[in-house]
C-alpha cells in the first residue's frame, strides 16, 4: 500500500522531470500536479486538526446548514434570527452553538465572508463597489466601503490599487 509520504515524494519527482524538459502540454501537466500538491497539503493539515472552526462546523447539522446558506445566498438580509429559524432552532441556542462551533458569532463571520467575496469580485474587470455591494449583501456602496474599511484597513478602491500593482 502507498503511504502519503511515498505518494507525495512520488509526486515532487514527478514535477521536477517534468519541469526539467520543455515538452508539449508542459504547462497542463504541472499544473494539475500542482493542484494534486495543495490538495495533498490542505490534507494533511486538516488532518492534525488544525483545520480553521468554519471547516469543522461545517459537519455538524445545524451549524453546517447555516454555513451553507451564509455562503451560497452572501445577499440575502441575514439575520441571526433568520439563520436560526432556518435551521430550526432559537436565536440563543442557535448563536450559542455557532460561536462555540465556529470561533465567532454567526453576524461577525457573515461579515467576514462578505468582505472576503467583495474583495475577490472587486478584481474582476469592470466591476464597480456599487455593483459588489449588492452582490454580497450591502445595500449601498457606501456601507460595503464603510465595512471594507473598518474590517480591512483600506478602501475598496485601495484594496483594488494594491492588488493591481502586485
């Protein structure tokens, strides 16, 4: 049987043949062995149980659920009292179990989440603090810009100034 330090040195001989010779489809190749490297890390640290509170709350029903639907609907008016009655259970148990969970209250990752989805979508060409606003749940581009800066440090606008010089 394989171990994953086997596989893995397996995988580092690999990518260093394959980037010793210039050859057809080079490019794809390193770059699925690349993919199959970071997957392998992710692993092996989540394993430690170093994984972050979100990813070990992700498996438990209720918290998980809530996750999710913080991820997937980043728009929607959230409230902690709308998350719990979405996942069945009351305001304080819900809030309770989340930040016990996760690390932080439900309304302090949701913030976080957002910010992280604004700061990635205010990268892509064309796309203004108004439009990102309502994409990740800001009614106007002023508050996302007001939360950007606290949470962040910056503007978007200096968020995206930066990233364009790097």
């Amino acid at each position: 049987m394989l171990r994953r330090g086997d596989l893995d040195a397996d995988l580092v001989s690999l990518l260093a043949r394959e980037m010793a010779h210039d050859r057809p489809g080079q490019e794809a190749v390193l770059d699925r062995l690349l993919d199959i490297l970071l997957i392998g890390a992710l692993r092996a640290w989540l394993d430690r149980g170093e994984a972050p509170g979100w990813y070990r709350a992700d498996a438990d029903p209720v918290v998980g659920h809530a996750l999710r639907l913080m991820h997937h609907e980043p728009a929607t008016a959230w409230t902690v009292e709308s998350l719990a009655r979405s996942v069945g259970l009351s305001r304080a148990a819900f809030s309770r179990r989340f930040t016990e969970l996760v690390g932080e209250p439900p309304m302090s990752y949701l913030t976080g989440w957002r910010l992280t989805l604004a700061a990635d979508l205010l990268l892509e060409p064309g796309a203004t603090v108004g439009s990102v606003a309502r994409q990740v749940g800001y009614g106007t581009p002023f508050a996302l810009s007001a939360a950007f800066t606290r949470v962040r440090g910056m503007s978007p606008t200096a968020h995206r100034e930066r990233a364009g010089a790097a």
